[in-house]
C-alpha cells in the first residue's frame, strides 16, 4: 500500500464513516476541516482527499468499525507503516496479534506477523513489541534474519 492507495480507501469510505457517525455533511465538513461542497464532491467520486486529509480522516474516526474493518486494527501502524516507508520507527507494545493477525514465522519468540486486512507486516520481539513494519514482505525477513541471526 502507498500513499494514493491509503487516500482512495479512506475516500471510499468516508460516506459510510459519516454516516456511522449520524453526521450530516454539513457537521462531518465542519469535523475534517472541508468545505460542504468538497466533502460531497469526495462522497461522490469526483474529488479526492489529499493525504493531510486522508490522515486526518483515519486518526479522528480510528475507533470507527468502517476503519477498522478496512485496515485491520490500529490504523495508526498502516499510517506510519506508508509515511515511514524504508525509515525504522518505534512503535508501541502490542497484543501479540490475536484479532487482525497471521503469523507466518517464529524463531526464538521472535515473530513475524501479516495483518489479514491491510496486509502490511510487522516484526514482533518476545514481548510483542514492534521492531519494524512495511508492506514488502523480503524488508521484513531481511530485517527477520538480522534480528534471530537466523
């Protein structure tokens, strides 16, 4: 997933997380920061998010069931995961993958996880912290290898 991919889902869905919200156009406009007019555009397809707005969108309605079937649990993690694109970045301790996770290896109680919905991975450590994320699954066996010196 890249930036635009992350910007069209979050304009597909924006209709949806309005109105799972019980907002009208003019309250959810008046949430986001964009005109009423250019919300409709959006809802309608014939306009986009930047990804400022996308972002913005994401972490304000993070709790939302819309994001959270879209993007498989913290929505923040694909956020950094895209922004963070080939830079290491710390990430807070996790739940060790029980809900939106496959785990496709461990070693040593080093794990490396895939998350069902966004697809991005993670390398967890033996607490279930995050070392490392990224959608190319060959950064994270990389990163795998140096990790279990396996």
């Amino acid at each position: 997933m890249d930036k635009r991919e992350f910007i069209n889902l979050i304009n597909n869905k924006l209709k949806l997380i309005r109105i799972e919200n019980n907002f009208s156009q003019e309250k959810m406009s008046e949430i986001v920061g964009l005109s009423k007019k250019t919300l409709i555009e959006i809802e309608k397809g014939r306009s986009s998010l930047t990804w400022a707005g996308a972002v913005c969108i994401a972490t304000l309605f993070e709790h939302s069931e819309i994001i959270q079937m879209t993007f498989g649990g913290d929505v923040n993690e694909v956020i950094k995961t895209v922004a963070f694109t080939h830079f290491e970045i710390s990430l807070p301790k996790t739940l060790g993958g029980k809900v939106w996770w496959r785990q496709l290896r461990e070693f040593n109680g080093y794990k490396i996880q895939q998350n069902i919905l966004s697809q991005h991975y993670r390398v967890l450590d033996k607490e279930n912290h995050r070392i490392c994320c990224s959608f190319e699954l060959d950064e994270i066996e990389l990163r795998f290898k140096e990790i279990t010196n396996n």
